[in-house]
C-alpha cells in the first residue's frame, strides 16, 4: 500500500457554544488550521504516483475560497469542531478523490484530530 498526504493552512475563528459560557472556546477565538489530506493506493498511476500534488488544487482552492479568514460557524452545518471539520471536508473530496482515507485537521501544533471512516 502506498500512502501519501498533502498539507493546507487556513486561518479562521470559531465558538464553540455548546460548551457553556464558562468555557474559554465558547468564547470568539481563531485558530491557525492546518489540513492534512491523505491517501492511499494499492497501485501507482502510470507516472509513479498515488495522485499527482497538483490534482489535490480542488482542495487548496475550496479551503482558501471558503475557509479562510471566515468565521466557521458561518460555514459549517454543525458545530464547527476539528472533527466536524474533518469530516466534512472528506465527504466534500471523497467523491472526486477516490484515493481520499482520511483528512487530519489540527488547530494547533500540539493538537490533531483525524477522520477516517
């Protein structure tokens, strides 16, 4: 199996008001979002790839036109959590990346999560 992964950055705010108003991410605050794409493949295209980087443009442009310098409560159906968002753009790049496993999101360089159905 070969696996790759490819990483975009965004910057936003978010609440998180289902914590409660005691709760420091209730409160307005932003984060420095990376996103970490994977995928994988038992075979390689006839270049030597998994997927060509620069197919994986969809993802930058999405995340840059609708995520960036964005309040995600504005965006997002749900709370907008690292989960939440992980989950959402993997079922958004599922359809057309079927190399798609999993996508990383972490708010900061100590915390990540990982959606991976």
């Amino acid at each position: 199996m070969y696996k790759i992964s490819k990483q975009f950055a965004f910057s936003a705010s978010h609440r998180l008001d289902m914590l409660g108003a005691d709760h420091p991410c209730a409160r307005m605050h932003g984060h420095n979002y990376v996103i970490t794409v994977h995928l994988r493949s038992e075979n390689l295209d006839k270049f030597g790839f998994v997927k060509d980087y620069k197919a994986l443009s969809p993802v930058r442009d999405y995340i840059n036109g609708n995520f960036d310098h964005r309040h995600l409560n504005d965006i997002l159906p749900n709370h907008p959590t690292s989960e939440n968002i992980a989950r959402f753009l993997y079922e958004k790049f599922k359809p057309e990346i079927p190399e798609l496993y999993a996508i990383e999101v972490s708010e900061t360089p100590q915390t990540s999560c990982i959606y991976e159905p």
